[in-house]
C-alpha cells in the first residue's frame, strides 16, 4: 500500500485531483448540515446576485439558494455516478470475461453484441431510455448503465484473452477447478488494473451525461442536480449569469479530478507505462 501510494503521489495532478474530489465528496456529505432544509425552499428574493442577503453564490429565478442546490446536486451526481458505474462494470466484467475466456464462438458472440451497442449514440441512446421509461433516477442510472457497459467488455475480454494461457490459469485447469472459479479466483484479480483505471473515468462520463439529461429536462424532477441548475439559468444568463456558471464549474472541477485520479491509478498500477510517460 505504501509503495502504491508512492507512485500515486509522484503524480501531482492526481493529488490535485484527489483533494477536490475529497471536497466534493465532503461537501455532498455534509449538505444537509451546511444547508439544513430542501433546495427547492425559498430564500430570498429572486436574482439576488452572489454575496448579498446573506446568497453566497446568489439565488435563482424562484429565490433558490444557488450554494444549496449545488451541494444537495453534489450527492445526486455523485450517487448516480457510482451506481451507474457498478452497474456497468457488472454487466461489462461478466460478458467480457465470458469472451476471453470462452473463445470461439462465443467470444465471436459476444463481441458481435458489443459491437452493436457501439454503433448507436451513446447520448442518444441514453435519451430514448430514459424518455421510454419516463425521466427518474433509477431510469437515469439504467440508462447510463446500459451506454457505459461496452468498454468495459472489450478491455476484460483482452485482459482474459491474454492471461487465459498462463501457467497458474493451466495449472488451476489441473487442479479440477470449475471455469467460473478459475475466472473469478485466479484471471480477475490479475486483471483488476486497468478496469479500476476504467472506473474512474466512466463516473466522470456518468456525471456529465447525467448533468446533460438533467439539462434537457430528463432528469428527476423530484432530486436538485448540477444539470437541471445550468439548464433553469440558460434563459437568464444575461441578468443571472451565477445560476449557470457556478454549477458549470462544480462539474467541470468534479470531472476534472476524477480524470486526474484515473492517469494517477493507472500511473500507481502500471509503473512501466508511468515511466515512458516519463
């Protein structure tokens, strides 16, 4: 652990990234500390621009304290990211493990539906779920699971395809143990690296796509999100511009860290690929 952490910490960017992500996810814990009460409260008058009457980043058209619906924002985008994240990796991981390990016609199988996921907008497809099974946060996290998962299949299946042939798989062979025992025991574990790069990059792509549901009227109506707050603000961002810009940058720093967390696992799980960098 502390020889990993070594290496993470070489990695400025990825500290950088670690302490905001370390924020935000304070700050979304502690929301209804900070901001006791609903975001969707009233506060103070209509447009009060950040700073005055007690608004630190300002109210929006209704009186709403801008401050309050980014925190409260904080724990939905981090929840629906998380959650959509897990869920991809779980049906990504298990059909990308079939394949590599399987071979043959299944693999040709399974990356023929992969490949046809692939071919449709991810965004649009996300769209049209989330529209069918009418605009809610279990609808969003399915839907932006269901886009997410064909990455994470194709880079198991040739973490599984590579390792398959190894000694210790060969020798587990020998053993007598079941092929799920072999994938899960024994191939998994040494695949792990690069799907936990992965996963912090798709929780990245998770919150924007979720950001941009919420800001094409698709998110929960019931649930305050960075996305519904910049898409309230677009048609007053010439007298309220706060309303837009403050959540804008909540994701884009939100976003930011989590990549810069990602280069940094995979500079920590990968020293050869750090060192070329290098």
């Amino acid at each position: 652990m502390r020889e990993f952490w070594g290496r993470f910490s070489r990695n400025r960017g990825a500290v950088v990234g670690l302490v905001i992500l370390l924020l935000v996810m304070l700050m979304a814990a502690l929301a209804p500390v900070i901001f006791p009460g609903s975001p969707w409260d009233m506060a103070a008058a209509p447009f009060v621009p950040p700073g005055e009457m007690g608004m630190l980043l300002g109210s929006d058209s209704l009186g709403r304290d801008v401050a309050s619906g980014i925190a409260h924002g904080a724990r939905v985008s981090l929840m629906v990211g998380a959650v959509s994240t897990v869920a991809a990796l779980g049906i990504g991981v298990t059909l990308g493990a079939i394949a590599g390990y399987a071979g043959g016609w299944v693999d040709d199988a399974v990356m023929r539906f992969t490949e046809f996921f692939q071919t449709i907008p991810s965004f649009i497809l996300a769209i049209l779920l989330v529209a069918i099974f009418s605009p809610s946060i279990s609808s969003i996290v399915f839907a932006i699971a269901i886009v997410s998962w064909p990455p994470v299949a194709r880079v198991v299946r040739a973490e599984f395809l590579g390792l398959r042939s190894r000694e210790f798989v060969q020798a587990a062979e020998c053993l007598g143990k079941s092929r799920i025992a072999i994938m899960v025991g024994d191939i998994l574990p040494n695949a792990l690296s690069p799907i936990v790069v992965l996963a912090s990059l798709m929780v990245a792509t998770a919150i924007l796509l979720e950001s941009a549901l919420s800001f094409l009227g698709l998110g929960d109506p019931n649930l305050m999100t960075w996305g519904f707050l910049i898409g309230s603000g677009r048609s007053v961002i010439r007298i309220a511009w706060w309303m837009s810009v403050f959540p804008g940058v909540a994701i884009f720093l939100t976003v930011l860290a989590l990549n810069l967390v990602g280069e940094g696992l995979s500079d920590a799980l990968n020293p050869r690929l750090a060192r070329g960098r290098a």
